[in-house]
C-alpha cells in the first residue's frame, strides 16, 4: 500500500515539483521513497529523496536509488515517483520503482495482489526468476508474460504506472471496482500529471483549479460523487474502476482539460447458476473464506473494524476462525466508533462480538469538538468533500488503529452493493411482485393483513411502479426536486448552472433487475464513493484499509444466482447469513435493523452545538463565492436546529463544501 506520481512532459519536466508531489503524500508511505527519471533516450535514472532509507541506496538492485534528485542536472521528459508503506517484504528489496532484470519496464504501484504467490508459481514455470518476496516484482513479470491481459490474473486492489522503455509506452491500470485511487489531470502547457490524490496537482504550475459545476450539484443536491471519471474539480479526472491506458508517448500529445481515452478492460461474463439454495450457500462460504485468508496476507499486524452490522462482523469472525486455526488468536485486534447514545451507537452489537470471539477491542466516542476542530483537515485529507459525518468516524477509527500499532485493517466495505443491502434493491422487487398481479404474493410482499391496507400499499406502489417505466427526467415530474428537497432554496441555480436530473443517464429506467441495480451501485454510486473514503481515511493514518467482500469472484457467484438466494421478502444478505450461521453471534444472526457508521450529529446541531455549528455554517456560505445564499442558508439551519424543518445530512454537506472551497482555492470561474 503506496503513493504514487507522475509526470510527462514535452518540455522537461520540473524535478522540484515531483518531489513537491511525492511530499504531499507521506502519509501513504512514510517508510520509503524513490523515483525513477527518463531522458529522451529512454534511459531510466533511479533516484533518490528525502526519506530514502540508506539501506535502500546501499544495497544492489538495478532500481537501486544511486543519486539524489535535487543533484540531476539532466532534461527528463517523464518521471515516475513513489511513497512506501511497507506491508510485504519489509526488506529494501520492495523499493519503488522497480524495474526488471533488464530494466525494460518500470513501475510505480499501489496496492495489493493477494494471490502473488499462486501467480509467481505459474511464472516460474513458465522460466521467470524472482529476487523478492513482493507482489510489485510479480506483476512486472506477468505484464512481462501476458502483457495487459495480466491484469485478469491480479486478485487484489490496485492501480499503478508503468513504463515500458523498448516501445516508449506509459500504461496506467486500476483495478476492478477502484479500490485504490488514481488520478490526473493536463496543465495549461500540455503536461500530464497523475497520482493517487488529487491533493497533489497543487503544487504544479499552472494550477488554477475552477469548480466543476455538474458535479458540485450533483454533490450538494444527491450526496454523491465519484460517479463518473469527472471530480468536482474541472479537468481533474480518475481513471475508472476496472479501465486501463496505454499512452505511446512518441507520439502522444496531451490536450488541457481533456480526458484520456481508456478502455474498460473489466467485463464480466456471468454464467447463471442453477443449483440449490444448499448448495448456493455452501459455494459462498468456501469463496468468503479464500477471499478473508487472502487478504490476510501481510508481515505486519492485521486487525478488523468492527461496526456490529452483518458485513463487518462476518469479516471478524471469519478472521478469528483463521487465526485460531493457525494459533494467532492473541493478535486479533478490533477497532470501533461508539457513542453513549443507543441512538446512534451499535455497542452492544459490537460487544456480542466481542465477547463471543474474545478479541481485543479498541473504542473510540466521538465529540463534536474533535469533529470541528478536524473540519480543515478532512476537507484536505479527503480531496473531495464527503456526504456527512459518517466518513469521520472511519477516520477516528483508522487513526485508533495506527496508535496500537495495526498496520492493515480489513473492513465489510462493498457487500451492501451486491447482496441487496440497500432500498433499491427492495423497490425493484417490490415493483416485480406488482408487475405479476398475484393478490397473496402481494399481500405477502407488503404485509397487508387487511383489504384496505391492501388498496392502499398496492395505489401508492403503483404510483411509484408507474414513474419506474420513465427514463429519469420523465419521472422527476412525479416527484419534483424542488418539493422533496425544500433547502434547495439555499442553492443560487443561476451561479451553479447544472442539469437538475445528473445521477443517472438520460434514459436510463429508475428501477431495473437485481443484477443490474448492482452493477451501477458497484461501478457508479455509492460504491467509488465509499472506496475513496476508506482510502483517504486509512491513507491519513498510514493505515492499509482491506475489503474482503470486494473479491471479483466473490461478486460475480453471487450475480450469478437468483435474487431469491440473496434477498427475500424484506430479508437482505440471506446467503451470507446461512453461510455464517455457525460463527455468528445469535444476536447478529437474528439483528433486524441496519445503521451502518452513524455519527450523532442530529444530537449535536440540535441539543449540544448548535451555536458553533451556525457559526460554521455562516464561515461556509461566505467560502462558497455566492453558490450558498446566505439568507436562505441560515434560515434553513435555524429550522432545523428547532426542529420546524426535518433533519437531514445536508446540514454538514452544506458546511464542508464551503470548508473544501477554501481549502483546495476553488474557484467558479478562472
């Protein structure tokens, strides 16, 4: 788990500011540095910064950092950099970049491939040589071996950069579904510049960032961001989950404020499954297992967030089994954001746990000052603001972690996404049980013990099955924004100018298959939105952040099965539930509600703080440059405050954006 930069540029690229670059995040890899230089002959020139250990530099390897890089004097028209967090061979031999025995490719990467060890063994048969015990060396043999097909042989999280100096070819890769970041963005002069957060195009010249306004609505109005390849900066893009690049950098000119032309090369191709429930069930915990030993892959301590919900404490207790079985019990550390309110607090979910594995907890309670003593900080640390106080607690809870000395942290992010953990997937059900004109399966489906419960549910389900049948833009006429979301008032549409219907493509039907649903809840929202929190909030602490649920495999069986086999008149996750029957806690197994990380922030903008969070609101609107009316914005939070208006997260959207605004120098127009 790394940092990486890069930079390519006709006219010389600038030394300093790579290193500048490389700066920003030494909070991803703050065991080691490096970086290797290109000339126009293609000639890689390792090299060497401020926290390159010596070790590194006195040992041979071909990507041994000989020089350092304020001493070259040379024009270098592509330069790779790269953070170590040392979680595989601890030893100098993991420096980055890397390269090859022949030094034709060279690669800076972030990320884990779990299974480098089953991979190195086919390579080794296949003749290749290793000198190391990480990962990084296996993927440059197999893009060696297999070229970009590697990339369907990589069980992991990843996205890296890599050289290749016989065909003068820059490829950039990412993994799946975009566990690890990568970004990048052209500056006024033609140069590329890409890394894994996007605080790092800051100190490049040329940077004037100018706010995306689509996207800045598409945040304030729906929470969400990192649904398409836009960010709410103009011209900074990610490169998407499961897309990869290849840039023929003899010939490649690059265009400011353009995209790159990547291809997805990422397409699943699923076979339905036609066994039992049983047998569905069994297959499941088989493939949870691997995914869970897998990922348990490390030279440094390993420990679990736990929440209380299905997904993280399945995760738990599959962990512990593993580490009993190997007699590491001892090691098994959980970590955890409480608060005294059972409002808001799974506690005694977590401690059912608890008492059941006998781990060693570690609890963290938030408190309102912490959160807005950290509101500068987390606008930095996350890049792009979040869509409510849920992020923070991950980042307490991450920072917890890193003080007791845990390194890697596996968490349940990514099983709501595909085991019908979310409202959508309900509503496409129910819409199915409607469509079938069955009487008692609708009565089942919705509960009605009575004839005019029946009419009822089955008139208001209509309304909203017959707005299902239209494309978005049609459908909004059954539920305008304008009357769902009173603050949108608070907003000045004349300076944001953005389409009010964005989350969703023109045409696309609001509800669909459980498949489908899944694959955009995976690939567009909320997913990649959830993912860039998790890493920004584990990257901040130095922490490696690992989801289990996200293995590819894992995912396409479940698609594979009927919706029946994962979601049943209201019951979500079934076959995870029968496949942890036996590990789980009673209490869980047999838990009915479902909260996910809540902060109590209703508690605090209402009851506690309600003073200094108007105070933050007010710093906010004046941040905003005019997106936020300040008459209307205040009026709003006072009747929330007082309870005349109902509570919503839109009161700390509202306040980080203004806060990201001025920490990243945002402006609306250049």
């Amino acid at each position: 788990m790394c940092g990486i930069s890069g930079i390519v540029s006709p006219h010389g690229i600038d030394l300093e500011t790579l290193s500048r670059m490389n700066r920003l995040i030494r909070h991803r890899g703050p065991d080691d540095e490096g970086f290797v230089l290109f000339r126009e002959d293609w000639q890689g020139v390792p090299a060497r910064g401020e926290d390159t250990s010596r070790e590194t530099w006195e040992r041979y390897y071909p990507y041994k950092p000989s020089r350092e890089i304020p001493a070259l004097q040379e024009t270098f028209f592509l330069g790779l950099g790269h953070r170590r967090l040392s979680i595989l061979d601890l030893s100098p031999a993991g420096h980055m970049p890397m390269c090859d025995p022949e030094e034709r490719y060279w690669i800076t990467y972030n990320g884990e491939v779990y299974n480098f060890p089953e991979i190195r063994r086919e390579l080794k048969a296949l003749g290749y040589h290793f000198r190391t015990e990480t990962d990084t060396e296996v993927i440059l043999a197999a893009y060696r071996a297999w070229g970009r097909e590697c990339l369907h042989k990589f069980m992991g999280m990843f996205a890296f950069a890599l050289a290749d100096t016989k065909e003068r070819t820059l490829f950039l890769a990412r993994d799946r579904f975009g566990i690890k970041p990568l970004y990048y963005w052209v500056s006024p002069r033609g140069a590329l510049y890409f890394a894994s957060e996007i605080k790092q195009f800051t100190v490049a010249p040329g940077w004037r960032p100018r706010l995306n306004h689509q996207r800045a609505f598409d945040y304030l109005y729906a929470a969400q961001t990192d649904h398409t390849e836009e960010t709410l900066i103009e011209g900074v893009y990610q490169l998407r989950g499961g897309h990869a690049v290849t840039l023929d950098l003899s010939k490649q000119a690059f265009t400011p404020g353009a995209s790159l032309k990547a291809d997805r090369w990422y397409n699943p191709e699923v076979t339905p499954f036609t066994g039992s429930f049983e047998e569905a069930r069994d297959l499941f915990r088989e493939k949870f297992y691997e995914s869970v030993r897998l990922h348990l892959r490390a030279d440094v301590r390993v420990g679990c967030t736990l929440s209380g919900g299905f997904d993280s404490s399945s995760i738990t207790c599959t962990v512990n089994e593993l580490l009993r079985q190997n007699g590491q019990v001892e090691k098994h550390h959980t970590f955890s954001a409480v608060d005294g309110d059972s409002k808001y607090s799974e506690q005694k979910w977590i401690e059912a746990v608890v008492r059941q594995l006998n781990v060693t907890p570690h609890f963290h309670t938030p408190s309102p000052e912490e959160a807005l003593n950290d509101l500068g900080a987390l606008a930095w640390k996350m890049d792009e603001p979040t869509g409510s106080m849920s992020p923070y607690l991950g980042y307490l809870v991450d920072r917890m972690a890193r003080q007791n000395g845990v390194t890697v942290l596996l968490n349940g992010q990514g099983a709501d996404e595909y085991l019908a953990g979310y409202g959508a997937f309900r509503r496409a059900a129910r819409l199915r049980v409607l469509n079938s004109l069955s009487i008692p399966a609708i009565r089942r489906e919705y509960g009605c013990s009575s004839a005019r419960a029946l009419r009822m549910a089955t008139r208001a389900a209509g309304r909203r099955a017959f707005a299902g049948l239209f494309p978005r833009t049609y459908a909004r006429a059954f539920n305008p924004p304008e009357k769902s979301k009173p603050w949108l008032a608070c907003l000045d549409l004349d300076i944001l100018r953005a389409d009010l219907d964005p989350w969703l493509p023109k045409g696309e039907p609001v509800v669909s298959s459980y498949q489908d649903i899944s694959t955009r809840q995976l690939h567009a929202y909320p997913l990649p939105m959830f993912l860039r929190w998790e890493d920004r909030n584990s990257m901040a602490h130095s922490v490696e952040a690992r989801v289990p649920f996200l293995d590819h495999r894992l995912v396409e069986f479940c698609h594979s099965l009927p919706q029946s086999y994962v979601e049943v008149q209201g019951q979500s996750k079934r076959i995870l539930l029968e496949a942890m029957q036996e590990v789980l806690p009673a209490a869980i197994y047999h838990r009915k509600d479902k909260m996910g990380y809540v902060a109590p922030e209703e508690r605090w903008v209402k009851k506690e703080y309600t003073r200094v969070f108007r105070k933050r609101m007010e710093e906010s609107v004046r941040y905003t440059q005019g997106i936020l009316k300040p008459e209307e914005t205040l009026s709003y939070f006072d009747e929330v405050a007082t309870g005349d208006a109902s509570f919503t997260f839109t009161t700390w959207r509202l306040i980080l954006f203004g806060f990201w605004m001025k920490r990243f120098d945002v402006k609306l127009f250049n």
